[in-house]
C-alpha cells in the first residue's frame, strides 16, 4: 500500500496575496496624470530593480503546469474574500510591486520590479491547495480602492522585507480584472494587498479565487504494495479515499464521507464507479476505517478496463468534488503489469480432484455457484459468506468418477465457474483451482479482479458483481 502524504510534506508550503499604501506625499509623475485609469499602471523608469535576481517561482513553474494544469472552476473553501486597507491599523513595507501592466498568467511571469516608497499591506490565506500542477486564478474587484490598491500572489510566504521571494504573479495594473499564476506542487498560496499611494485612511476591495483543488488522500488497493494492475484483467480497481485531519499529522483536513461520489473520476480515461455506491445491501464494502485510525474512510471501485492506464504508467488518480462543490484530485503509485489469466503448467495424467476457492459476498440470498469442467456439469454450491468484506472462501472439491471421466489427461481442460440465481447482487473477489493428478499437482488462478494469482485475501480489495461478470473460465495449457 502506498500512502502518498509523506511523499508531499517536503513540498507543503504557503502562497499569499498582499495589498500595500503609501503614507508619503503622491509621487509628483502620477500627478500629472489626467485620467485615473493611467494612474493604475506605474510610468516608466520609476521601479528601483527593474530586473529581477533570479527569476520568479512563477517562471519556474510555468512549464510544470504548462503540462498538467488543474482547471477545476471551482476553488477550495476559500469563497468570495472582502478585505480593507486602513491606514489606522495595517503594517507598513518600505517599497511595493511595480505596476507593469501586465497580468500574470499560467505561463508565469518574473518579478516586475520594486517601487521605492512607504506603503501599506495586508496578507490574505494561506489557502489550501491539493493539486500537482495547479494554476490559479483571482478575480479582482477594486471596489471603492480604484487604483489606490494592488494585489500579488505568494508561494509558501510573504516576506515584506524581500517582496521578490516567492513571488508568483500580480495583478499587472490596478483596476477590477482577474489576474493567474501557477502553484508548486500541493502547496498553499497567499494573496498580499498594498497601497499604491498615500493621501487616504482606508478602502474596502474583494477577491475570488478559482481553479484550486483541495488536497485529499487517496490509497489504490488498500492494502497491497506494490499496487500492481493488470491491463488484461476485467475486474474492478478498488480506490480508497481517506479521511485525513492535520491535528492527527496529515496534511490537510479532509472528510471523505462528504464526497460526492457522482462526480468522482478514476485514471485518465475518467472512469466511473462500476457500482452504485449507495446500494443498502453492501454498505461495509464502501464507508469503512481502512487504515485503522479511527475514522470513516470511502471505499469505492471502478473498471479496470475504463481506467485507461497504460503499460509504464506510475500514478493514477482521482478527481472529483465535495458536497459542499469544493474539487480535489489525489493521486497514488501504481504498477501496470499487462498478463494473461495463469494456465496449468503443461499439468497431463488421470485426475484425482479438482479443488475450486471461491472468494466473494452473499448480498442475494437466492445465488450459488455452478462448476463445470471441459462442459461437464460436476456440480453447484450455494453462496456462503456474508454480504462484507471478508478472506472467505468457499471450497468444494469433486472426485467422483464423472469429475475424473470428463478431466482430459492429455491436457487442454477448460474449468469452467458460473454464478447462477439472483446474481445480481453477489461480489466475486477470486476464484482458483488446485488440480491433483496422479504424477503432480498445482494451482491455478481462474479469476482474480485485481488482476493477481487469487491468492488469499480480502474481497474489498478488488472484486466483481455479478451484473458485471457471471461466468469465469480458464483453459489450461
């Protein structure tokens, strides 16, 4: 099992936005300025470092979300956001962000320079955001600031003292308009408001922030590690959300029985849930303490076959939405096997029994399983175990003379298992054979959803229902 939360503490930080006021006499340039709306843009040869040291974060990670960037809508749990810049209360910077004119955008944007001068600021957040490759997007409403307030983006932290670090964009010129600029990795972000000028002791301004995913925590096929998928395999995918707090040591707070579950989206081919999840009959298969801390986890499980990963592929993720409409993506570490169901190892010579396990949950009543070998009805078993999840297995052996006449002993059998009755509601996890003949034995994997050998294990680790697949049949070699 492969929990990602360790793999991105070293990346967790803070992005912020920052407004800032002048409380010295207005510079005599933007006096001679006739319209205000040139009074939102600074004039030429006025910034103090028109060059940037090093370049923006936002220039080094432009190409990062060039190749995966997050467009959600939504935003998470950040909402409309009012704010005032009061010259009675807000701290002051020496210096502010000048005015290029130039939004920032996905693409990044490096620092545009400083502005020498007194101003006042104030930070907003730092804001969650749960996603690789994020960009994001605030809409600025200047309200009754005008041009007298501007705003910039931050990762990680807001240092008044060296307004260059961690910058990532601006708004470019200080009027109502919306302004983007990409996030590191699974980090926050803060948005800094500052003064552009003195002569006033307050004004009110808001913003809306967008395309930010919250952070959550998903683990595919709780339990195994490696999570090994086979793209042969027409089983199902079973992907755990995890309930997380930061009071436990998490990253983030996240409650996954608030999901949505109707727009939740697995692998790049978006694959939905294989079966409802709100079915009463098997409510243990879906909320339940995966990782044992206490807490309620969502199990859900989707196709391996519309998951659309790829031999090669490392990750897989999740995307979906809250209740309450706030988006998160999580992601986890996968390997993509691509082999065939096991055959019998060349196994001849006259059969002496023919043992089948079958794995699954009883949420009918009214099913049983029919074994059949090379077309030979040898027998029928009703379903056992109960409708949870469970290492169950019901076992029926057959040596009877009919089982050992219709075994072929010079190889070539085909076992043959159906799922008979009410099979709608019956989840089959695996199915194996152990085969005894006179010169050997083995065993055989008929049926596996998570793609393995049916060894032992639990159903909620990958299975079936029988809407979706009713009969398993393997032919040996």
């Amino acid at each position: 099992m492969h929990r990602p939360r360790t793999l991105l503490a070293a990346a967790l930080g803070a992005v912020l936005l920052v407004v800032a006021c002048n409380d010295t006499a207005q510079d005599p340039i933007e006096q001679l300025n006739a319209s205000i709306q040139d009074l939102a843009v600074d004039p030429p040869g006025t910034k103090a470092n028109p060059q940037s040291k090093l370049g923006s974060i936002g220039t080094i990670l432009s190409e990062a979300v060039a190749a995966s960037t997050v467009s959600s809508g939504a935003s998470c749990a950040v909402g409309v956001i009012s704010g005032t810049l009061d010259a009675a209360v807000d701290p002051t910077q020496s210096g502010r962000t000048w005015r290029d004119g130039n939004p920032s955008t996905c693409a990044g944007k490096p620092y545009p320079g400083l502005l020498s001068g007194t101003y006042y600021y104030k930070v907003f957040g730092p804001y969650g955001n749960g996603a690789p490759n994020t960009c994001a997007t605030v809409t600025w409403d200047a309200g009754t600031c005008g041009v007298y307030a501007h705003a910039a983006a931050y990762a990680n932290s807001y240092d008044p003292t060296d307004q260059e670090l961690n910058y990532i964009g601006d708004l470019g010129s200080s009027i109502s308009q919306p302004f983007s600029f990409p996030i590191p990795p699974y980090q926050d972000y803060v948005i800094v408001a500052h003064s552009n000028f003195g002569g006033f002791s307050s004004c009110d301004f808001s913003f809306e922030v967008s395309n930010v995913p919250c952070g959550a925590v998903i683990d595919i096929k709780p339990g195994s590690d490696p999570n090994s998928i086979n793209l042969k395999s027409q089983g199902v995918i079973p992907v755990a959300v995890m309930t997380t707090s930061v009071a436990d040591g998490d990253l983030w707070d996240f409650d996954a029985t608030t999901v949505d579950r109707s727009t939740v989206a697995f692998g790049p081919g978006g694959a939905t849930p294989a079966h409802d999840p709100d079915n009463e009959k098997m409510p243990a298969l879906h909320l339940q303490d995966v990782d044992g801390d206490g807490d309620t986890d969502l199990v859900l499980h989707f196709e391996n076959q519309a998951a659309g990963l790829q031999a090669g592929d490392v990750q897989a993720c999740l995307t979906g939405a809250t209740l309450g409409g706030d988006p998160f993506i999580a992601c986890d570490a996968v390997r993509v096997i691509e082999q065939g169901p096991k055959g019998g190892g060349g196994l001849k010579g006259q059969l002496e029994s023919l043992t089948f396990y079958a794995n699954h949950a009883n949420c009918s009543g009214g099913a049983s399983f029919a074994f059949e070998l090379n077309g030979v009805a040898l027998g029928t078993a009703a379903v056992t175990s109960p409708c949870a999840c469970n290492s169950d297995e019901l076992t029926v052996t057959f040596d009877s003379p009919e089982a050992q006449e219709a075994w072929n002993k010079n190889g070539g059998n085909t076992l043959r298992v159906e799922v008979t009755g009410d099979i709608n509601n019956v989840g089959v996890g695996y199915i194996r054979a152990d085969i005894a003949v006179k010169k050997g034995a083995t065993t055989v994997a008929v049926f596996d959803a998570t793609g393995g050998d049916a060894s032992t294990r639990d159903l909620c680790d990958g299975f079936v229902w029988g809407y979706e697949q009713s009969i398993f049949e393997l032919t040996l070699e």
